[in-house]
C-alpha cells in the first residue's frame, strides 16, 4: 500500500510544475483505514506545502482527528521557518503517528532535521518508498541543491540527416504541428525557455505557451553584443516583464539603456569568445530559475554542452532528408526500435 500512495502524491506533486521553484515538487495525502481522506500539493512558491494543504483537506472533509492517520508525503517534511512555518511542527500538533516520505530533503536546512525531529515526537518514520520515481520528479531541484546551477534541457528539432534548417539564415519549420504542440505543453512546465542571439535574429519567436495550456515561463536570450532587434517578439511582447537578456559588461551604456526601458538586461563578464556562462547561470538561478529549456540552435547549444550546463537533451528527429542542393524529401516513419543504445527506424519515402 505504501507505493500506492507515494504514487499519488507525486501525482498530485506534479501539478506544482512551472509555479513552485525554486521550491521542490511536493505531494501529500493523509490515509485513514487504507483510504484516502486529504490532498495536498505545493501549489507556488511561497504558499502552503504540500503536508499542510493535505491536513487542511482532510478537515474540510471532515476529518478532525488524525490520530489514526498516515501522511505520505514525496520529500521529507521541512523543520525551519521560511516563507512559511515548518510543516514538522504541524504533523506533532495534530499528533499524526506516521510519516511515508519518498526522499530525504538535500536542502542543508532540512538535510535529516526532519526525520529526527519527528522521530524524537515519538513519531514513526518510514522513507525510500519510491525513490526512483521522486528523484526523477526534483531532478531540477536537487542539481540546484547541489551545483546552484539551474538544470538545463537542450531540446533540438532536425533532419534524419542531421539538419537543423533547410536554409541557413532562414526560419525552418522542421516538425510538424503534433510536435509543435508537445513543445507548447513543455514549455509550461519550466521556468524559463532560453534561446541564442541567433534564434532570436532569424526566428523571431515569442516562445510562449500558445492556446492557453498554461502559464508562460520567463524568456532568457543570450546576446553578447545585442543583436535581438528592438522591435522583436521577445521585446515588443513583454507585458509580463517575462524577457531577460544577457549580455556583455563592454556593451555602450547608452545601448544598454536602451534595452532596459523595455526588457530586463542582465551584463556579465566575458570569458574568452563567450560570456561567462556560469556566471550568468548562477544568476538565473539566484532569481528562482532552477530549470530552463534551452531551443537555440548548434552554436549556443554546443558551448553549453561543451562547458557541461546541459544536463539533458530532448531531440525531434522529422523523417525529411536534404541533399547536397538542400532538395528536401519527405517521408514517414513505419517502424521505430531501440538496439542496444542506437535506435533503428524505417523511413518509407514513398
């Protein structure tokens, strides 16, 4: 029973993506006889955790006494004040008898303190129960906890054959509109989509989430020299004050003043022929941006990936090849397998 409900508190601990960070990812349901009687989630940074919107639930459904009570839980319960009071000190009050946590919580603020704090209440603790699985879900969170570094995916669309763009210079729609849409929804679920001067030159894309399938993240644009043009997407549709570029320290103040009436500019060090990317990094992530998809193309994608920023990538692969003259050829996919690490596929021309 105990995988049972771990599995729908990271179900529930889902549905905290794209609002929580810099928070973790938290789920929370309180059992009695073997049923559920509250939910809970960490809903956006800043508000209620998870295990005590679970003990506010199993209220409103009429459960005031929770002596009887099992709260399993996806991270180990917080023992500090921050921007709220430690959920440990609301387990004890409401002398609930056992905790199921997932994983422990890596923050040096909690780091244990919350299990021995239980502990000591006389408070049975269990932990580990799908551990996999929540790792999994706060990935993000905890490469932050360990690096202070956001987590990066580099999600790249080409050709069988290896291409990125059918013209160099030009816009390519390489994938088709399913593929499109699966990107719109994953977008939603980061804090911020960053791009390169180069994508924001030629693409000009507003990268947000279309047809409201959820909140816009923040819009982060690498550009050592400013090349993205004032009249811009990423700039003239900044009524949420959703686009931060980043740029070079030896940028004309008066450009750079320019910039700033209309977008946040953020000037860090150069680092040979690139900005200082951990530095910038580190500054995404002190502003609560722990996870970013990265939709540049090769060149940015490619220094972050050689300076070991990208911890995943997520790759389209349309089935259209290009040859020498960039004469494109359409084709569909008919078989898909994994061998070993390679994937074999069949692609029928006609």
């Amino acid at each position: 029973m105990m995988n049972f409900m771990i599995k729908r508190a990271l179900e529930l601990a889902r549905r905290g993506q794209g609002y929580a960070h810099p928070n973790p990812l938290v789920g929370a349901v309180i059992v009695i006889n073997e049923d559920i009687v509250g939910r809970g989630w960490h809903k956006k940074f800043g508000g209620a955790h998870a295990e005590i919107e679970a003990i506010r639930d199993a209220k409103k459904n009429g459960y005031d006494n929770l002596k009887n009570a099992e709260l399993y839980v996806t991270l180990e319960p917080c023992s500090h004040f921050g921007k709220t009071p430690p959920c440990t000190s609301a387990i004890i009050a409401e002398k609930i008898p056992k905790v199921i946590y997932a994983i422990d919580d890596p923050n040096p603020l909690v780091a244990g303190k919350g299990k021995k704090i239980l502990e000591e209440a006389g408070i049975e603790v269990v932990t580990g129960i799908c551990r996999d699985e929540a790792i999994e879900l706060n990935k993000s969170y905890l490469h932050f906890i360990e690096t202070g570094l956001p987590y990066i995916t580099w999600k790249i669309a080409m050709t069988i054959d290896g291409s990125a763009t059918f013209e160099k210079g030009k816009r390519s729609e390489i994938t088709g509109s399913e593929s499109r849409d699966f990107t719109d929804r994953l977008r939603a679920k980061y804090d911020a989509v960053m791009i390169g001067a180069e994508t924001a030159v030629i693409d000009n894309p507003g990268l947000r989430v279309r047809n409201k399938r959820g909140r816009d993240p923040k819009r982060i644009v690498i550009d050592s020299q400013l090349r993205t043009p004032l009249d811009s997407r990423l700039i003239a549709e900044n009524s949420g004050q959703n686009t931060i570029i980043i740029t070079s320290k030896n940028i004309d103040s008066l450009r750079l003043e320019e910039y700033r009436k209309k977008v946040e500019v953020i000037v860090v060090s150069d680092r040979g022929e690139h900005l200082d990317l951990n530095e910038a990094m580190r500054m995404m992530a002190e502003k609560g941006i722990i996870e970013i998809l990265l939709e540049s193309g090769g060149t940015l994608g490619k220094v972050m990936l050689s300076s070991n920023f990208i911890s995943e990538i997520l790759v389209f692969h349309a089935p259209i090849f290009l040859n020498s003259e960039a004469e494109k050829f359409n084709g569909k996919i008919a078989f898909c397998k994994k061998i070993g690490e390679d994937h074999l596929m069949r692609i029928k021309l006609k």
